[in-house]
C-alpha cells in the first residue's frame, strides 16, 4: 500500500470513529478525497470501505436526519468497534479489529498523530477519547512486518529467508500474501506458498534477514472469502495457554474483563488513587505480558511468578534504554 493509500485510510477510519453522528459523503469527499473527480471518488471511496471492512471495521450507513429522506451519511460506533459480538479465543480477546492489531507500530503511531492533527486543522470535531478502545497496545517490533504488511495491501508477492522450528537450514520461500494477523501472541504472514502451490502460514519472527518484494503490485488475488485470522488458526501451532492473576485498575482492562474467568471487585491494589479489581484469566502465554505490559501502571501482575518475572525485566530492559 502506497503511502498516501494508508494514510487516507487511517483518515477515513479516525475520522468515522472519533465523531458522535453519522458523516456527510461530501463532507468526506472534502476532506480526505480534495480534487478528486465524481467518478474517481465514488471509486476510491467504495474501494476504501470495503477495505476497512475486510479488515473488522464496523462501518454503519444511516441517515443524516430523522425527518427527511436525504442522502445516507457513515459513521464507525465505538462500542461495536471495540467489542464485536463475535466468539474469540481467550488469548485473541486482545485482538480487536486492524487498530488492535498494529496501532503500537511505529510507522502507524506516527501516521495516527499526523491524521488526528490534519483533521482537526481541517475543522473536524475529533473526540480522541474514542481511541481508547485500541486498548491494549501490541508492538509489531519484527524487521520484516513492514513490508510483509505492505505487500499484502499491494498484493505483491514476497521472498524470504525462513528457518523452520528444529532444523538448522534456511530455506528460501517465495509468497503471495493474504494478510498479516497476530496469534497466540506472535505475528503471522498468511497467504500462497507458489513453490508448493499451498496456502501457508509463516511466523514473522523466523524470518531471517530482510523480506523481498518479488513482483509487482496487483499481481494477484486473494481467494474471495479468506478468513487470515482462521486459516492462522488452523495452520499454526495451537497456543499454550496460562493462567493468570492480575489487579486491574476499575474501568481500565476491558477486554481483559471480558474474556475473564473471574473477577473480584474492590480489593487492595498497588495505589489509593482509585479502587482496584482482581482479574483471573487464561491467556495464551506469548502474548500475556505484551498485553500486560500495554496498560502501563493500570495493571499489576501477582501470579505466576514467570509472567510477573518477565513484565519486570522488560520494563526494566525499557528504562535501561531510554537512560542510555
């Protein structure tokens, strides 16, 4: 995806998202699409909603006045993107719709404060309370994510080096890639293995050296109907799931809430500044302390000892960084 492309498209979602009612397609058209011609607009617009829709996002259509008829207007409703009513493994529950997925990437970091900014400079009302709900952050801290991410917007194919579990070779790998999901904790590439004429799931993480672009954009397609998130389910090592003990501060840790095994409210917690909740969940035990460590001092890990050990030493490892 070019980056204009992802930049209108994180436009387009924040601005849906972070307005109370639904959004004037003109009003849109003035904003993200300036210039643009009748025809090319409709197109990109389409093509933009279907994208972002292909991707979890709620987009709701409905009308601008209760009393007329008028031309129909768009809006993203917080409540829905946050918490689809959908069924999730404990260890997804984290994983709520593409700002869930990737918002603590850098590169997308810094285009979600460039898109707030123009937006607003632009005259929108922008409520950036609405994105809280990409709570909780997960990093995306592979070398290859880039540009695994962008060829699967482009639909370009991709080669890279991969060492398989329990093997000492490295093997080269050539990939048409259907998207990039995060599962049982780690990040995925789904997509055409060409050299074996399957679909295939790669762990991002055993990736070695850099990933190449190996063809042009657009130079495939994905089979209409793929479900990344499924198929990563069905190929990928099943996850090795832990329970955990957690203090959560009260109205923080929602998708921890949610996929709970129990909770119990006003109990002690490491502060006085609000109350706190004790939380048991099962999680899977990759991905547990990346979401711990995502709400920052509104949750205190008290067991097991392993997953309290290893949110220390990184906060540790980060203030012995930031120090240097």
């Amino acid at each position: 995806m070019t980056v204009r492309k992802t930049e209108r498209l994180l436009n387009l979602l924040i601005m849906l998202l972070v307005q109370r009612h639904f959004v004037a397609k003109d009003r849109i058209r003035s904003i993200l699409y300036p210039g643009s011609s009748d025809e090319a607009f409709e197109k990109m617009f389409e093509r933009d909603k279907e994208e972002l829709r292909s991707l979890g996002v709620p987009i709701e259509v409905g009308s601008m006045d209760a009393y007329f008829d008028d031309e129909p207007g768009y809006r993203i409703r917080p409540d829905e993107f946050a918490l689809p009513d959908v069924a999730l493994l404990p260890d997804e529950a984290a994983v709520v719709g593409l700002a869930t997925r990737v918002w603590q990437h850098a590169r997308l970091a810094e285009a979600t404060t460039d898109a707030v900014r123009k937006l607003t400079a632009l005259g929108v009302d922008v409520d950036t309370s609405a994105l809280d709900i990409v709570e909780p952050r997960l990093s995306a801290d592979e070398p290859s994510f880039d540009v695994f991410w962008e060829a699967t917007q482009e639909r370009t194919p991709v080669e890279f080096d991969y060492a398989r579990p329990g093997q000492d070779t490295v093997t080269t790998r050539h990939l048409q890639p259907w998207g990039v999901v995060r599962y049982a904790g780690r990040w995925y590439v789904v997509g055409l293995d060409t050299d074996r004429g399957e679909e295939r799931v790669f762990r991002l993480s055993r990736v070695q050296g850099e990933a190449r672009r190996a063809g042009e954009p657009g130079s495939y397609d994905v089979p209409p109907g793929t479900d990344v998130r499924e198929v990563a389910r069905r190929l990928a090592p099943a996850p090795t799931l832990e329970q955990a003990t957690l203090l959560v501060r009260s109205g923080a840790g929602l998708t921890l809430r949610r996929g709970a095994d129990h909770v119990e409210t006003g109990v002690p917690g490491p502060d006085d500044r609000t109350s706190w909740d004790r939380v048991v969940t099962t999680r899977g035990a990759l991905g547990l302390a990346d979401e711990v460590l995502g709400y920052g001092a509104d949750v205190c890990v008290e067991g097991p000892p392993e997953l309290r050990d290893a949110v220390v030493a990184r906060l540790r490892a980060a203030v012995g960084t930031v120090a240097s």
